[in-house]
C-alpha cells in the first residue's frame, strides 16, 4: 500500500472504525463514515481506492450501500469489501453476488484484514496504471483521443449545469506532409513532440486539456474559457510555436514550422455533447487554413 491511496471504512461501531482506522493509518489514508448515507456522499465526493463496509448497520445495510454505490457513474468502480459478523456461506456468497471483490468475517484477525487490503488496494494501482497508459499518446506522453473524448464529455456536462463557456480549439501542424517527405518522418515525430510540449505549457488550469487527436492534428479544451480569452490564448499558441524557430524548407508558409488553428465557444446545453460544436471548431480550422495557415479563426456559438 501508499500513503497516496485511500480506504473508506464504514461501520455504525465507534470502536470498530477505531480499530480499523488504527490497523491501516500507517499504511494509507483512511476514512471514516459511520452509516450508510455517509459513506455514499463521502465515496462520491473523495473517490477513495476501496472501501471496507459493515453489513449489519441501522436505517441502510451494507447490502444496500453497495447497490446504491454501483448505480452511480462516480463510485460504481470502487471495489468494496465487506467486514461483517454474518458468517454464514449464504452471506458470503450474497455479498460477493451483489460485487464485492471480497468478504472478511468478524472476530477478523488484525494481521489477515492488512494483507487482504493491501493485495486490493495493489490491483487498484496496477489498474489505474494500466488505464492511464491507454489515455497517453506514445508519442507526445500527452493525453490521446480517448482521453480527450472523456474530458469533452465531463466538462460539457459540467458547463451545462452552470451555464459556463466552453472553448475548443483544433491545430494542425501546416504542410506537415511536406516536412516529412522533405526531412523524414523521424524528424517529424520530433517536432510533433516538441509542438506537444509547447502546448502543455499553456495548460495552466486543472480542467485545461491538451490532447494529440491524430496525426499532426492536436485539440485544446479550456472549459470556463470565454471566447475573447480563448481567442488571446489561441493567438500566443500560435505565435510560440512560430518562435520556436524549427526550420520548414518547404513551407509555403514560412521559413519555419507553424500552425493553423480554428474553434469555437459555446454555453453547453443538455447532457449530450452536441456533434456540431467539434464541427464548428473543425470548420474554423478549415476556414484559417484556407485563409493562408499560419492564423487563428475562431466562432461563438
């Protein structure tokens, strides 16, 4: 186990929280919740690695918290293993039924319960490895399509619920066949990562987004971006990327590798992203490219 991870203990026994939170307090970050509507809301709002919960509790059993916990997007894949004194095979077996990922049995053995979070709370880490791998580009080491169609996804929703703008900005890399017919496509990988780094140093805020969409092609998300700021932003990108000088012979567009970038920002609505507000920034970016590359267009939705 890490200090960095977390486990939500929930059990309507003062002493037993105690004894929990003593056996793992040197090993991971422990939280406590002593009936079943406070484990939901602090399972929602803290995102814990795992979770230890009683069965037997007042108002809302074990057995229930754990449906409650799979119906929700934000805490359905937390795996929960309960601490109950029903040790009848039955109960096991029901508790594992309903998902559980195991089932520890009271009076528990102090040295056993340590053992077993720690093996779940390992393939908790292994897993979160393995999905963070599959949302880095190999390339650039920033975050790939997959990735950013979560986000998109995330912070439309977000915006929507509190009228915010939302800013998305797509730029391709101008007459990048060229620089690769020219210089090389090993040339050219280094210059699409060195494009990558630029562009994640213009992502200040938590919720801002640079991603590698495919090929020379990158996307911007700046959710809470108005379209004068996302404009100004896209306009610095731009003119970085210009001055970091990395020679392009066959440019029609300069002596040096520059970009063309389009997007757009609009107060999302409803929960589904609408298909017309990529299209809207691609349709930008067309509309710069066909105005000479090397610029900035951008629409208000």
């Amino acid at each position: 186990m890490n200090r960095t991870q977390s486990v939500l203990v929930v059990d309507d026994e003062k002493q037993n929280r105690g004894l929990l939170a003593e056996l793992l307090a040197d090993e991971c970050r422990v939280i406590l919740a002593k009936n079943g509507q406070q484990a939901l809301e602090r399972a929602h709002e803290l995102s814990p690695d795992l979770i230890l919960l009683d069965v037997m509790m007042p108002e809302m059993n074990g057995y229930q918290v754990i449906q409650a916990l799979q119906q929700d997007d934000a805490t359905r894949q937390i795996p929960v293993i309960f601490i109950s004194a029903l040790d009848a095979p039955a109960d096991e077996e029901r508790g594992l039924d309903l998902g559980a990922v195991d089932y520890i049995t009271k009076p528990f053995h102090p040295s056993i319960v340590r053992k077993r979070v720690r093996n779940h709370l390992l393939s908790v880490h292994h897993r979160h490895l393995l999905e963070n791998l599959a949302k880095i580009d190999s390339l650039t080491e920033i975050a790939n399509r997959r990735r950013y169609d979560e986000a998109l996804e995330s912070e439309w929703r977000r915006c929507a619920r509190s009228a915010s703008p939302l800013s998305l900005g797509i730029l391709d890399v101008d007459h990048f066949k060229r620089y690769n017919d020219h210089l090389g496509h090993a040339e050219g990988d280094q210059v699409l990562r060195q494009i990558a780094r630029k562009l994640s140093s213009f992502m200040r805020r938590p919720g801002d987004l640079v991603a590698r969409y495919g090929g020379e092609e990158f996307v911007v998300l700046l959710p809470n971006v108005d379209a004068d700021s996302a404009l100004a932003l896209a306009n610095e990108i731009r003119a970085s990327i210009e001055a970091l000088a990395l020679p392009h012979p066959s440019s029609p567009a300069g002596r040096y590798v520059t970009i063309s970038m389009g997007g757009i920002t609009a107060v999302p609505s409803g929960g589904d992203v609408d298909p017309q507000f990529f299209q809207e920034a691609d349709g930008a970016l067309y509309a710069a490219k066909a105005e000479g590359r090397n610029r900035v267009f951008w629409r208000r939705g």
